[in-house]
C-alpha cells in the first residue's frame, strides 16, 4: 500500500510547486504592469495558484497555510464576482 501511496504524494507536491510557479508569475506581471489587479486574469490567476498550494498542502498539511490560502480562494471568488 506505501509503494502505491507515493506516487499520489509526488502529485500533490508537484501540485503545490505550480501553485508557488503561479504566485510568482502573477506577482511579477504585476510588478512589472504587464497585468492590472483589476482585471480577472489577476484572481484567476492567484485563485488557481491558491488552490494548487492548497491542493500540494494534501501530501504535507499545515493548518495555518491551508487556512491562508482557503482565504486567498475566497478573496479571489469575490474578486472575480465583483468584475
């Protein structure tokens, strides 16, 4: 049952890495004003990269970063709502 386990762990790292590959992207298009945090791509973009992180967390859980990026799932819904 290990041996069929890890594979699934290695996803969900793999997961969790994109997710910190997406944050950064979007806060580098941000800070070079290639994208505006007023348009939707910029919550898509941080509510996809919330969700990776969130998802990566699955094969290593810490309470206080789940909870963190449950918030930046939820802000980025509302901002996407509210555009």
């Amino acid at each position: 049952m290990t041996f069929t386990l890890l594979p699934l762990l290695a996803i969900y790292e793999l997961v969790g890495i994109l997710g910190f590959a997406l944050y950064v992207t979007n806060y580098s298009l941000l800070t070079t004003r290639c994208l505006s945090s007023d348009c939707v791509a910029y919550f898509s973009i941080n509510l996809a990269a919330a969700s990776c992180v969130l998802m990566g967390l699955m094969a290593s859980f810490n309470l206080a970063s789940a909870l963190l990026q449950m918030f930046w799932v939820a802000m980025s819904i509302i901002g996407i709502g509210l555009r």
